[in-house]
C-alpha cells in the first residue's frame, strides 16, 4: 500500500477510529498501536464539535474543544 494513495488514508484513518473506540470503550479491548482519532468531527460546514458523548479527555480531563479565555493569542500560541 503506498502512502499517496487514498486506500492508505482510509486504512489509516480506520486503525486510528478502532484504537479510539478500544481506548473509550466500557470493556478492555486490545489496541493496533498508539494512533487514535482525535475525539472530534468536522461537519461539511466545517464547524467542529466533540464526538458524541464526550466532552472532556478520558484520561487526563480537560476539554476537549478548550475553552474561551481573554489572554491574547500571542501567549497562548
């Protein structure tokens, strides 16, 4: 499979949604490596929201999606 090709994305991207849902999921299922989806979806509008159910990181906390503060960009980035 090479890298440039659409099958290699789509291979991709379904390891990194099993990992996901292996890592998130109620019962211990083994993983195929340290990819993972990030816990996001990206409408045809482009606007980004968090996965269904899942508004903070499961294992550290924090939001996902952030939240709005008053610093400047420039300290923030």
């Amino acid at each position: 499979m090479e890298p440039q090709t659409v099958e290699c994305v789509r291979h991709v991207i379904e390891i990194a949604r099993y990992n996901w849902n292996a890592f998130a999921g109620d019962e211990y299922k083994k993983m195929k490596g340290h990819l993972m989806q990030y816990p996001v979806q990206i409408s045809k509008n482009k606007d980004v929201t968090n996965l269904p159910g899942f508004e903070c990181f499961l294992d550290v906390g924090g939001k996902i999606l952030g939240a709005p503060t008053t610093l400047p960009d420039a300290l923030t980035t």
